[in-house]
C-alpha cells in the first residue's frame, strides 16, 4: 500500500486496509474500503455512514471513472475520507481534489513543489463541484 502524501483533513487518519466492495458487505466491522474501476460506488451509498476511509483505485491515469465515483459518493452526503490510490499524476491533482478527494496515496511519489503549485493552479473554476468553491458563472450571474 503506497503511503499518503498529501491530506486534507483535519482528522486521524484510518489506518485499516480497505477491503473490496464485495467483502464490504459481508462485514460488519471493517471501516475501510477499497474501490476499484469496476466496481458502482452507488453499492457503498446506504453504508455511508460507518465507513470511515474510501481508496479509489486508478490503475492507470487515463482512467476516469475514479472521478465519477468521488462525485457520486459526495454527493450522496460521504464526509469520511476519500483518498485517490495507484496512478495518480501531479497534473490530475488539483481536478481530483475539485470531484471531492481530500486525500492522496500516488504509488509513485510527486514532487512536493510541483503538488503544491497544481493544488493552487486554478483560482477560478466554471462547474460547480463538491469542494464547495462557487463557479465563475454563478458568480457573475448570481
């Protein structure tokens, strides 16, 4: 398991392994789940509120469905820890961070000044996301 290096929470963080979405269900016990492309992330949404920890897995960083899957699940009101695992690329920080993602475990390690510049790029955003900053078009619309 690659190891953390950047969060944004305010809380401890979970230490558990995350288990596969099919496990989930069979425990009670387990805090922590582990989402791979494959899986519907609408299967988590009634269990919400005893997980403490979603990894979303990207294999590869051409694959999109974590960011799908981040949205969903906060927009299903998921306030834990939803952390971006595997193939993560400096250059998709600051769009993974907008869906919802507030904690990253690249399997390779970015480079921290690079990180903290894409974090920061966009002052101004144009669709309304879950991290709660206004678009650009409301702003000026109301």
């Amino acid at each position: 398991m690659a190891e953390v290096q950047f969060r944004f929470r305010d809380d401890e963080p979970v230490a558990d392994p995350g288990v596969t979405v099919d496990a989930f269900g069979e425990q009670t016990n387990a805090a922590a789940v582990r989402l791979e492309p494959g899986d519907d992330a609408r299967d988590l949404i009634p269990h919400l509120g005893r997980i403490q920890l979603i990894e979303v897995n990207f294999p590869v960083f051409g694959d999109g469905r974590g960011y799908s899957a981040a949205r969903i699940l906060r927009e299903a009101g998921y306030q834990g820890e939803l952390r971006a695992v595997g193939d993560v690329l400096v250059d998709q920080l600051a769009f993974l961070r907008r869906c919802g993602f507030d904690a990253f475990a690249p399997e390779v390690p970015l480079d921290p000044t690079d990180s903290e510049n894409a974090f920061g790029r966009y002052a101004e955003v144009y669709q309304p996301t879950t991290d709660g900053r206004t678009a650009i078009w409301a702003k000026r619309h109301g």
